[in-house]
C-alpha cells in the first residue's frame, strides 16, 4: 500500500471521541480536497472560476468547446505546452487549420510578435522596401527589366529599347524639358555648332540666309499672280492683286474751246482742278472748292504738269507744291520764256512723305505777267485739258 496521500482530509475522522456519524463521514469525503503537488481534472466550457474556489489553482482544465488542455500560472488559465512531445518535423501541412486565410495567402507572424496572420504575397514587402540586391543579376551591365509586346517580363538593353520606342513613338512636347534651364517661351531646341550640347533659340534666328526656298512659304488659296503684302491692321501678310503702288489723277478739263485758268499778274493763285481719276484710292480727297487734295500715311512721288500761255512779253514764274497743313513749299519749280515763245508746258516733280494719318497740299503759280493755264486746241469735238497732275502712292 503506497504512503503517499493524495488527499488532505476534509475532516479527520480519526481524532473523534467516537464512533463517526454518517453526516460525519459524507463532510469528510465532501470536504476532501487533493494533496500539495496534485489536482483534479475540470472538464467543462466555461472558465473555471480560480478566485472563488481556490483549490482550483491546482486542477488542469479541458475546455470541451475547444478541447484545449489548460493550467493556472497563478494569474490566468494558459495552454499546456506540446512541443515536448511533438517530435521535430512531424507536423504536416494536412494538420494546419487554413480558418481565417484565403488562396494563396502565407503566414506570418504580426506585427506585434504576438501570433500568427495570414496575408497576401504582394502586402510581404512594404512600399520602397525591396532591395535591388535580391533580384536576379541581368545577363550583362545596361540591361533592364521590361514587359515585351505578349506582356512577358524580359530585359534587354536600355540603349537599344529608347532607340526602338523613339523611332516608332511620339513623345508629347509636355514631356520635354529644358535641361539645360535657358530656354525662353516660344524657343524651340537645337543643336548647337559644336555638336556636342543643346541650345535653344527663336525659330527665326534659326533661320540662315538666303537658305529658305520658296516652296516652303505658305500661299492661300486662289492666290496665283497675287502679292503678298502686310494688312492693314499691320498684324499679318495678305495676298491681294495689287502690289500695294496706287496710282490717281487730277486735272482741269472743259468743253471743246472752253477757257483756261486765268492767273493775275503777281498773284500767287491756286491751281483749280475739276475732275478726279482715282480708282485705287491714291489721293484720299478732293475739294473742288478749295482745290485742295488730301493725302493719308505714306510716300507718295507727284508729278504736276502746267501749261502757261502768254503772248504780249517775256514772262518768268514759280510752280509750287504747297504743303497747307504744315504752312510750308513741299517742292518748287522756276519757269521763264522769252522772244517768240507764247505757250510752255512747266513740270514740277516732287517726292513727298506723309507720316501723319492726313495731310493736305494744293498747288500754287506765281507768275510775272498775267497769264492763261492752256490755250485750247478747239479741235473737232474734243474737250480741253489743261493742267495735269498724277499721284503715285509707292507705300
């Protein structure tokens, strides 16, 4: 019969004055509880409550939802260990519980060291975590990983895959820099003479001289045998039929016989005109009643042509381009005749500049004796003309 006793008595029938009751025996077997080192086995779901019964420190407990075989460490109820008796590498894959994981997942232990966790191969490897150094070394130096046109990842060299994609793509202009950092708006880049570096510079600095052919300048529809000039708001070229030269005409002209100017002997007289040939807009106006002419902005070359008739006695005299907004002589020309000589034809050439929106000129004689402007022809039925005076607008 063994020594040991594995219960502490929960009354000590021995030390009775008498013979135990019944009620005494049952108190002593109730009230028995396991000897020091030693426990029972609870075998139930729910916690075992160690702070009310404290004997409970002892026991082992069977979690029957669980199945987990738990001891009390003197603060919680933990699992007993197997790893003594589970020989190494016996567990196999059949045995671990996929519950909680999904396809191809792995598992790992979680971030606070404390348990096991399930996650995905890609969330292994945080963002910027992946050294170079793990990836298998390409085949030579230069090469780099690439997906090829079926979508499989392969490697090549770098300086041959930009010569492919630059020959058969298009790089948005968004997507060039300056690297240089000079460039201006509007510049475009260039090579520069030396070869070897970038330049930048407006596209029509770029331009050499007398390089650029004609068949790169652009014409507008219809514009056979026209010129090319600036508009008018000075904005941009245009094509038109004229070469910008305008051309118009004053003169005095009177029925067949009819009477030519007359001047007055030492008079400075204005020259009269009746009729204006002027389809392109050359003179801007005409008043009849002044016989004064406008001239807008422009160069303008002018040729006047005069008759003088006198037949009484020598005769000399001045024609005059008055220039009446600016109380000036714009051009003069001296006449003289003298002996038999009754009539001439006097000239007065001039080249004007007008740089304000307008200017206003007439035509003034001044001679020495009184004087006709003409002597008419009185020829069948034509009329007479007598002075002259032509407008050539070169710009």
């Amino acid at each position: 019969m063994s020594s040991r006793n594995f219960f502490n008595a929960g009354l000590d029938l021995a030390s009775l004055p008498s013979a135990a009751t019944n009620a005494q025996i049952q108190q002593a077997l109730v009230q028995a509880n396991p000897a020091s080192g030693l426990g029972i086995i609870i075998y139930q779901s729910t916690t075992p409550d160690v702070a009310t019964y404290t004997e409970y420190a002892t026991f082992l407990w069977i979690n029957t939802t669980t199945g987990e075989l738990k001891y009390w460490n003197g603060t919680s109820w933990q699992l007993v260990s197997g790893f003594a008796t589970i020989a190494d590498a016996s567990v196999t894959v059949a045995k671990l519980s996929p519950t909680g994981g999904a396809a191809l997942q792995l598992i790992r232990i979680n971030a606070g060291g404390t348990a096991f966790e399930f996650v995905n191969p890609a969330d292994l490897f945080s963002t910027n975590s992946f050294p170079l150094n793990r990836l298998v070394n390409a085949i030579d130096a230069g090469y780099v990983p690439y997906s090829d046109g079926s979508g499989v990842y392969t490697s090549a060299l770098l300086a041959t895959l930009i010569d492919t994609w630059l020959a058969t793509a298009n790089i948005p202009n968004t997507r060039v820099i300056d690297v240089a950092g000079v460039g201006l708006p509007n510049q475009v880049a260039y090579i520069a003479d030396t070869f070897n570096a970038l330049g930048y510079a407006y596209v029509e600095a770029l331009l050499r001289n007398n390089q650029t052919p004609t068949n790169k300048l652009q014409f507008a529809a219809g514009s056979a045998g026209k010129f090319a000039k600036v508009n008018v708001s000075g904005t941009d070229l245009e094509y038109s039929d004229s070469t910008g030269i305008k051309a118009g005409i004053l003169k005095y002209s009177v029925a067949k016989n009819g009477a030519a100017q007359t001047v007055l002997i030492t008079t400075e007289t204005v020259v009269e005109w009746n009729t204006e040939v002027d389809t392109e807009g050359a003179i801007s106006a005409l008043d009849t009643a002044t016989d004064r002419f406008t001239l807008a902005t422009g160069t303008y070359l002018i040729d006047i042509s005069v008759p003088v008739y006198q037949a009484a006695a020598a005769l000399t005299g001045v024609l005059l381009l008055y220039d009446v907004t600016g109380a000036a002589i714009a051009a003069s020309v001296s006449f003289a005749q003298t002996g038999d000589v009754d009539s001439q034809t006097v000239n007065l050439k001039a080249t004007v500049k007008v740089t304000a929106a307008t200017n206003v000129y007439d035509v003034r004689i001044y001679a020495s004796q009184a004087v006709a402007l003409g002597n008419p022809a009185n020829l069948a039925s034509y009329s007479e003309t007598y002075q002259q005076m032509s407008v050539l607008k070169l710009t």
